[in-house]
C-alpha cells in the first residue's frame, strides 16, 4: 500500500543540497518527481547536547566500559591496542585458556602454559646492526641457515633456519657453529683447466664459451629454463641481432658463470671472475633507468647466483629489482591485444613465472613476507607445456599442449604449487600462530592440489620419460610439496618433544595434535626414502647434490623430533632406520660435500650415535641418561626451532 500524501516539517536531502525550493510533500516531493530524483526525508539532525550534565554521563560510561575491557582482557595495554589501530588491534595475543577435553578450540592456538611468552627474535645491540655488507670475503651464509649472529646479516624472519640452529647450539652446549671441515676436493677436469683461464681468454676463445654455454643449457637450463636456447644461440652467434648491448653483456656472462658453476670448477676462479664481470654491467645508472626482457632475465639468473656464492642479501635485492622491472613491462598481464608474435609472448611468461618461483622460495628461506601480486593483481597465463620445436618466431597457430614431459612441465607446475601455498608461507610469518585445526585445512588444500597433478608427476606413475631430466624434476616437487607439510607442521612436534623431556605429556593425546604430527612424520619418511632412492637410481650434478642435502636434512629433524617425543613408539625402529639412510646419504654419497659433513655432524649431536648405532639399541636405551637439558628448549609454538634451512639458495661448496 503506497504512503498517502502528507507534508515534512524539513525539505527533503535532494532539495537541501540542491538548494531547491522543497514543496515537502511524501512520499515524493514535486522538485524530486519533475527531475526524476530519489526523494528521502533525513528529518532533523540529532545533536549530543553541549551540557555538562551529558559529559559526566559520557565519562561515566567509558570508565565502565574500559574496566570491562580490562576484566576480560587483562593482558592487552589498551592504549597501545588503540594507538596501534583496528588491525593490529585483532592481532593482540588473547589471554591464555588452558585446555581441557570439553573446550572447544579457539581458531589461533593459544600459547604454551608456562612459557613465559614467545621467544624473541635475535636482535643485534646496535642500531644499524642489520646493516649488511657482502662484497667483502668473508663466511656468509646463503640459506638463512648458519647465521647465528643477527649483525651483519640482515633481518632474517621466524621462518628462516636460524632460529632452529641458534637453539640447537644452546641445547647441545656448542657456543658457536661448529667448525666446519675441510671438503675434499674433486680432481680437476681433463679437458679444460678452469682454474687457469683467464677471464679474458675466455671470452676471446669460442670454444671455451662454447663450453660453457653447452654446460649452462644441459644443466641448470632443464631445471630453470627462462631464457629461449636457440634465440640466445642465435643471438650469440649473430644470426639474429643481439639486445641492447649491456643488457645483453650481463646476461652472457651471467650464463658463462652459471656455466662454470655447473662445471663445478674446484678453485672457483672462473666463474668468480665471470660473476662479477657480469655485476660491472649494472654499476652505472643505466640499470636503474632502462627496462628491457634481458635485463630481467639477467637479474634473475644473478640473484639465484648471487645466492649461490653465499651473498642472499645481494640476491633479494636483484630480485626486488627484476621484480620492479618486469612489473614495469607489464609481464605479469597477459595483453592479448598486443601484437607480438607467440614465442615472444610465451617467452615473457617463461621469464615471469620464473622469477615468480625464485622471489616465492627466496622470501621463504629467508623469513621475509612475499611481496609477489597476488591472482586478483596479474593475469598472464601459465606456461605452455610443449616442446620449444612446437613453438618458433614464425609460428602462427598456436600448438596444442601435450600430456607428456617437456622441458616446460616443472616449471608450469612449480609455479602453480606457488600460487596455491604462498598464503601458508605468509601466515606463518604471522604474530598469531597456526591452530592445528587450520594446520589440517592447509594440508587439506595442498593434498587438493596435488590430486589436480598430471598423472606424469604422480608417485605412482611407472611410464617412460624422454625428456632425460624429468626424474629430477618430478622428484624436486614431491621433496618440496612434503617439505611444504614439513614446515606447517613441524611446531606440533616440536611441543610434543618439549612435553616429554620436561615430563608433561598428556595421558589422553588430543587426536588432532597426533594426525598433524603424523602426516609431519609422513612427509618426512617420503622424503628421506625418495632422496636414498633418487641417488641410487638417477643422474647426480650438482644442483641434484644441492636440493638432496637441503630436503633430506630437513627430513631428518622431523624423525629426530618423532623420537624424542616419543620414544616408547613401535615405529621406533623405523625412524631410527630413516636416520641411517640419511647417515648414509651424508658421509657416503656426498662425502665430499662439506654442508653434508656439516649436517651429519649436528645429527650425531641431537642423536648420540654412541648409544645409538643401531635400532636394537632402542631397547636398551635409558631415556633419563640424555644429557639435554630440555628446560633450555624454546617452548613456544610459534617458535621456528625446527626450519634449518629454508629453500636451497646457500653455496654447499661442491
């Protein structure tokens, strides 16, 4: 039924504004019906009265209210909860609830009763501490992972290995990292004295450079292949003509460097020259005021190699460039209408999507926030899985994918992996910690995941591969894809441990807390069988040498925290053979790397080896005679004791 006719004390808004003369009549008044305006009537506006009986009321009901606020939140300073503004205001840690059978779990889990709060982050004394300087030779630690001392080094976040390692220090009573031992080295290769070269014969002498460019495209290539082969051959040779000409000169020698890198020259010298060779064509300002796709790709490559020669802050910071850059050339939009031609437009993706994993795995590593757009902010489409014969500059239809192996296929996965866990990366750098429950969700959307894998990439696929690195790449995922568990689960059983060595473990384990640590366990167990396997059976360079020592120490602690935690398990037997796999993988198939001595050693000082040979000294063994003070653990969940490493982006001196 419409509202009879009636007039308003006050014009109605759209008069008020228009300063419309209003005949104020309802439901529409003749000003609003003649121009077709929404007519609405606000009516008079209500004014607090400037009495100072209203005031003392006022004050009277804040002063209730903020006792109130104090009552139930009695551990949050209510002027910093206010100064720090809505959002830090719903991050402030809630007051601890204990647990009991019957509660219901909150969905941030609480802090540990008696802990004392979380542990700190390490801080240097001085103010500019986290000041860092890598053109000096000195010991540097490309994975987040040996840095015990925060000066100098950069700020490294709760997800960097760090934490673990300063605490692993303090448990075993080792001051400082133990020193490291000397590699031995390899015998130098027969056909080409890499030591002795000279930056300058190399360049003048075609078939060094030759030499070094095949060595960069049968290596490092099939496992990052961001830069088109025959393009980049053809450049070289000046078949086609070359990109600008300092563009160019830093993405060649960044590709001889990585050559020589992957020759594993034993002195080290020439890939050293070559590498900061390269960095001499960024030294001016034509770095920073161009763009171009070379640019770009030489500063991808130059942060992974940066990283490589132990200098991570020098390589985020080529990253964070390569990343300004390639946003500034638009490549993460796809632009259809641009008329480029396909190879063109597939190779900006190529080199998006690979800067896309390398910024993802190197914020991890170092426990800073990942700063990539997310899915709503880019749109460039993923790379096409083919075979570069399939796709040329004079292709005008585009080729249809196949569902095989290609050269293409790890990186079209791993970049989706990224995409699809990024977020889990972010919010372990949170202030709030992970829940069990949320834990469970997160590993429920990466098991989702994986279930959308081809069925190339599965585990249980038994078919052939031509493309002759897949193994490895398929490998890589699946050490990734449970390190990935590994990480989101890894403080569940790192509390479990702390429980039992100072006598707290509940009679009744809460049956999420044990499905968590399980599927920790799991993953680890994968890892461990999968790396032993893949180094028995597949082809060892030195980037397989590199990622298999980071995942399967990774793997290792989890074991270590499994038998700690609970040593009274029937799987005990199990683990302790897990722990004499990776043993082995350490001292006998990387015997000559001095990080796999390194990791063996901190093994053997978590796990005893005296008592603990072999699993039949389980039964005998005296849980009251482990000389750890476990009072000294970080009892916190939040803590990232357990993240040695973070992704592989150190020099293991190989």
């Amino acid at each position: 039924m419409s509202e009879p006719n009636s007039q308003s004390a006050l014009a109605c808004d759209y008069c008020r504004v228009k300063k419309l003369k209003c005949s104020k009549e309802k439901p529409r008044c003749s000003a609003c019906a003649q121009l077709d305006a929404s007519c609405h009537y606000s009516g008079r506006p209500r004014r607090s009265p400037l009495t100072r009986a209203y005031l003392s009321s006022v004050e009277k009901r804040l002063a209730k209210v903020e006792a109130l606020f104090a009552q139930l939140l009695p551990h949050v300073n209510l002027e910093e909860a206010l100064a720090g503004g809505p959002g830090d205001a719903r991050k402030t840690t809630a007051p601890e609830v204990p647990r009991t059978e019957t509660s219901p779990r909150s969905p941030v889990a609480p802090a540990t009763p008696g802990t004392g709060g979380p542990i700190s982050e390490a801080v240097p004394d001085e103010a500019d501490g986290f000041d860092w300087q890598e053109d000096v030779d000195v010991l540097a630690d490309g994975m987040a992972a040996l840095s015990v001392e925060p000066r100098g080094t950069g700020y490294l976040g709760s997800t960097a290995g760090v934490f673990f390692l300063r605490s692993l220090f303090l448990l075993t009573g080792q001051p400082k990292p133990m020193a490291e031992s000397r590699p031995i080295l390899p015998q130098p290769l027969p056909t080409i004295d890499l030591a002795s070269s000279r930056l300058s014969d190399v360049v003048a002498s075609r078939e060094v450079v030759g030499r070094l460019v095949d060595s960069y495209f049968s290596t490092y290539h099939r496992i990052y292949p961001f830069v088109h082969e025959p393009t980049f051959r053809a450049q070289l040779h000046e078949v086609i003509p070359r990109p600008q000409r300092r563009s160019w000169q830093m993405l060649l020698h960044t590709i001889l460097a990585l050559g020589a890198w992957c020759l594993d020259d034993p002195q080290g010298e020439l890939d050293d020259d070559l590498y900061h060779h390269a960095l001499s064509f960024g030294e001016d300002e034509s770095l920073f005021e161009s763009a171009n796709l070379t640019f770009v790709q030489a500063l991808v490559l130059l942060s992974n190699l940066s990283q490589k020669r132990n200098k991570p802050n020098t390589g985020s910071n080529f990253l964070g460039l390569a990343t300004r850059m390639a946003l500034s050339l638009g490549l993460h939009r796809e632009l259809p209408d641009w008329r480029i031609n396909m190879l063109q437009r597939e190779t900006r993706r190529r080199v998006w999507w690979g800067l896309y994993i390398f910024d993802s795995g190197a914020s991890t590593t170092f426990g800073r926030p990942i700063l990539l757009p997310d899915t709503e902010a880019m749109d460039v489409r993923p790379v096409l899985n083919i075979h570069d014969e399939s796709l040329t500059s004079r292709t005008t239809t585009l080729p249809g994918e196949i569902n095989q192996p290609t050269l293409y296929s790890g990186l079209k996965v791993q970049s989706d992996l990224h995409i699809h866990s990024n977020y889990i990366s972010n919010r372990l750098l949170s202030s709030s910690s992970v829940s069990p429950e949320a834990a469970l969700a997160m590993d429920t959307t990466l098991n989702a995941w994986a279930d959308t894998l081809p069925s190339y990439f599965r585990r249980d696929y038994d078919g052939s591969f031509d493309e002759p690195t897949f193994n490895f790449t398929k490998s890589r995922l699946w050490w990734r894809f449970w390190n990935l568990k590994i990480i989101l689960l890894r403080q569940l059983l790192l509390q479990r441990a702390i429980d039992k060595g100072k006598g707290t473990v509940p009679v009744e384990v809460d049956p999420i807390d044990e499905q968590c640590r399980q599927i920790a366990i799991a993953a680890a167990s994968a890892t461990i069988e999968s790396i032993d396997s893949y180094t028995k059976h597949g082809v060892i360079t030195r980037l397989v040498s590199w990622y298999s020592i980071f995942f399967v120490f990774h793997a290792s602690l989890v074991i270590v925290l499994a038998i700690i935690g609970d040593v009274d398990s029937p799987e005990m037997a199990n683990w302790q053979r897990d722990l004499d796999t990776v043993r082995h993988v350490f001292r006998d198939v990387f015997s000559n790397n001095p990080l796999a001595s390194r990791c063996a050693s901190i093994l053997d000082e978590i796990m005893l080896p005296g008592y603990l040979d072999s699993a039949e000294n389980w039964a005998s063994f005296d849980t009251e005679a482990w000389p750890m003070n476990f009072q000294d653990w970080p009892s916190d969940v939040n803590d990232d004791f357990f993240n040695i490493l973070g992704y592989p982006t150190g020099n293991m001196g190989m």
